[in-house]
C-alpha cells in the first residue's frame, strides 16, 4: 500500500487533519521527530485506518506514491526549516513540501526560492479551524508553487470545510508566500473581531452592569442576524458557561491576553506597506496592555480609576447601539484587511481573487462569518473593488451603523472604558471621508524644520516646493525619499 500523502508533526493539528483525509478515502503516511507518538497514534486514534506509520523520514518518503507529497505540521519558525532540511534531500524533483503552520510569510517566499531552486515544488498554506476544524474540514489557504497545486488540489478541497452550496472553503491563492499571507491577513482580522467583542463586552459588564447569562441572550440574538459568526457564537456560550461552584467562569479569568504573533506580523506589515490597518494594530497593543497587569494594578493605586460619566440612557436601545457598532467597525476591520491584501498583491505582483479569499474565510476558520458571504458577493460584482466600504452594500450599512458607533465609542469616551478597537474604526472611517486632513500644516512643518517640502494644490501633483520660513534657512530643499 503506498500512500497519497505523508504528514510530519503528530500534534494535535497534524493529527486531526490526518484522520480527516482518511476519512475522506486518502491514505497517510505519519512521521514525527519524537518517534514514540508515531506508534501512540497509529495504535490509538489511527488504530484499523489508512494510516501508514514511518519512523524515520526515509521510510516516511520510501511509502508515498509520485510526485510525493509531505506535509509539515510543526511549530512556525525554526522547526519548519528543520523539517525540510531532513526532508528534502530524500525528495525527487517534481515532488511537493506543504508548510500548513503559521509561518511567517517572509520564510515562506526563502523557502520556497531554496526548494524550487533544488527542482521541488513548494507550498505554504494558511490552515484555519482549530483542532476541531483540522478534524471536520478547515479553512485552507494554499499559496506557492503553483505547478503543486493540481496534485494537492483533490485532498486539500475533500477535506475543507463546505459552505451552503457545496464550495470548498480552500482555493489557489497565488505564487510565492501569498497563501501564509492571506492566513496572516485572516489571523490579524480574527484580533480585530475578538478585541471588537472584548470592548461590546466590557461596556455591557462595566457600563449596563449586565450578568454573562444576561450579555449570553444578546450574543445569542446577535448570532442570528448580520452578526451570525463563529466568534459570536463561541461569545455566547462561553459567557453561558459555569464553573464547578456554578459562577461564570468568565469572571474568574484573568485579564491578560496571550498571542503568539500573527496579529503582531499583520501590523508590522501594515507598517511596511504604509496601509492604516488601525484597528489590527489596536487590537495587538489592547493585549499588549491587558498583559501588564501588575502596571496596571499599580496605575489605579496611584491615578485611580477613571471618574467618568454615569450612564443615564436607555439599556435596550444601547445594546441595540452596541450591536449595530460592532458590526459597522466590523465592515471597517474587513476593508482594512482587503487594502492590505490588495497592497500585498501590488507590491509581490500577486493576482489575489478577493471573491475566493472571502469564500475560503466563509466558511471553517475562526473568522467564519455570515458576513463574508456579502464580501464575498461585493468582490464578484467588482472584482477591482478598492475599497470594501466603496461597495454599495456595505457602503449603505456602514452609513446606517455609523451613529450608533458613533454614540458606543462617546459613551465609552465619557465614562472612561476603553474602546480602542470601536474608536480607531470610526476614526479611520471619519479619516477617510475627510478631503482635507491638516496633513498640510504637518508638511509645512516638516519644511520648516527640514526642507522636506511639500506639495500645493494650485499646482499639479508631484511638484515638490519649499519655502525659506525663517529668512535664514535658504532655498536648498532636502531630496524626498523613504529610508
Ligand atoms: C486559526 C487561528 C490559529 C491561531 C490561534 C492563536 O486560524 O485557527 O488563527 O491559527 O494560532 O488563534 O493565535 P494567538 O495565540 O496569536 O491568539
């Protein structure tokens, strides 16, 4: 019995993405560096399927059928070159290395010009879902070699996860590191809807004084409207959640959030790319500030807690505000991702399809949303869509969102609950409407202190001037350039 396929790293991923592939009729050869989990698997969860165990890389490749196909389920970073360093020498060109961590798209784009250089084909696919999606069929996001891609095509698309209609949640993103890109992307938008969460939760529990069971029923309400996602969904029943005394165990967690990086890529790349991804950056900062919690209890020792204004408005028509609020800074998260997408695919001449991207996200993922759907829809009408909040759908939701958002983040503002997510969203939103920002003083500025010049608007673009402010400063103008 040869195998379709080989999977190294038997964690919990590797595994539940072996057992689904089996289950769809592939059989799977298994290696992991740490042997005995290779026997523990095939003796255990594996026990009686398709499933071929290899205990050194060698029998691993000796067992798959050609071009061979290895798939690599490590930890992102150094354990993934090591992996192919072990593995590559034993491959034949034409045969195929799937990366299906989280790694950085950056080591994708390296590997793959070393792999490719040696003849073989290389592939980094963003995997999203969870264990149980790994399982039940993920989201996947498979970029690189695109000569791979008819040959990892048949398991990838059987084993993804399927919306309404039948369509895989797993399509051909592009060459070089465009599907770790797009996985990146998704996991920066997954910060982004958390922390949005986080922040409606937070005034409900701290502005309403709301019980979970009681913020439980709204999510619940939610979850059956525009708002219907994954996020929500797990929202709710994870307030509803008692621990063994029967108190919330929402409460009793501490308030320090972890993360293992992709949020912190996605805003550095933003950075790079000189894309206001705003609320992504917001997010990864909000976690930044939840993990100092020993600064924080000292704070409100020695500045206290914000005094801030009582809330004297109705409760139901702000929870009904506080829904409409996420959803609009929802609708400005997604448009900020898909310019960073589009900058991505300028900059590295990838041609994204952004209708596929949101199908791949629509379904499987952690970001799994009712709402992709319409992004989805908004990007086949106008595949050159440049901005989300450009298309006429969600142009008129945002604008009918927008006060209620608007009301949210004053509320927040007044009574001291920080909602930097809700705001930097409408900020951005207001930014964006603005046709004229007071960049013109900050250039006039930058002129003066150190003839950067500045362009006019009687004159055409890409004039540069510079102005002697001070008499003595002369006329030499500094050249414009980005270091
Ligand atoms: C997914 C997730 C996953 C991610 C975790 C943890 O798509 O299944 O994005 O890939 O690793 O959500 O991320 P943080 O530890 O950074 O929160």
């Amino acid at each position: 019995m040869k195998a379709d396929i080989g999977l190294v790293g038997l964690a919990v991923m590797g595994e539940n993405l072996v057992l689904n592939m089996e289950s769809h009729g592939f059989t799977i050869a298994v290696y992991n560096r740490t042997v005995e989990k290779v026997d523990a698997f095939t003796s255990g969860r594996g026990a009686g399927k398709h499933i071929i165990g290899a205990h050194s890389p060698k029998e691993l490749v000796a067992v798959l059928k050609k071009p061979r196909i290895v798939m690599i389920m490590v930890r992102a970073g150094s354990a993934v070159d090591d992996t192919i360093a072990q593995i590559a020498p034993l491959l034949e060109p034409g045969d195929i290395i799937v990366d299906g961590g989280n790694s950085n798209y950056q080591d994708t784009m390296r590997r793959l010009a070393e792999l490719e250089g040696k003849g073989l084909l290389y592939v980094g696919t963003g995997v999203s879902g969870g264990e149980e999606g790994a399982l039940n069929g993920p989201s996947l996001m498979p970029g690189g070699s695109e000569a791979a891609w008819p040959h990892i095509k048949p398991i990838f698309q059987a084993i993804a996860a399927k919306v309404d209609d039948g369509s895989p949640c797993c399509d051909w993103v592009g060459p070089g590191g465009a599907g770790h890109f797009v996985k990146m992307v998704h996991n920066g938008i997954e910060y982004g809807d958390m922390q949005l969460i986080a922040e409606v939760y937070h005034m409900m529990r701290d502005q309403l004084g709301m019980t979970p069971d009681e913020m439980a029923d709204v999510f619940e309400a939610w979850n059956k409207g525009e708002l219907d996602s994954y996020l929500v969904a797990i929202t709710r029943d994870i307030l509803r959640f008692k621990d063994e005394d029967g108190l919330p165990i929402v409460d009793k967690i501490l308030d320090a959030a972890g993360q293992k990086g992709t949020g912190k890529w996605t805003g550095i790349t933003a950075l790079d790319f000189s894309v206001p991804v705003t609320l992504i950056v917001e997010a990864v900062f909000a976690r930044c500030l939840s993990a100092m919690k020993d600064e924080r209890v000292r704070a409100v020792k020695i500045l206290g807690k914000p005094s801030g204004a009582r809330f004297k408005g109705s409760r139901g028509a702000f929870i009904e505000d506080l829904g409409k609020a996420l959803y609009a800074a929802k609708i400005i998260s997604y448009a900020q991702g898909f310019m960073l997408l589009r900058e991505a695919a300028a900059e590295y001449g990838w041609k994204l399809n952004y209708g596929s991207i949101a199908l791949m996200w629509r379904g499987g993922c952690i970001i799994r949303s009712r709402f992709l759907g319409r992004i989805k829809e908004a990007f086949d009408a106008e595949p050159s869509l440049s901005n989300l909040v450009f298309a006429p759908f969600f142009a008129a939701q945002v604008l009918e969102n927008e006060s209620a958002l608007r009301n949210v983040v004053g509320e927040a503002v007044a009574s001291g609950i920080p909602v930097p997510a809700l705001s930097s969203a409408l900020e951005w939103f207001d930014g964006l409407r603005t046709e004229r920002l007071p960049a013109n003083l900050l250039q006039a500025q930058r002129d003066y202190f150190g003839a950067h010049t500045y362009e006019r608007i009687d004159k055409p673009r890409g004039e540069f001037f510079h102005t002697n402010w001070t008499g003595h400063g002369g006329s030499t103008a500094a050249s414009t350039y980005v270091v």
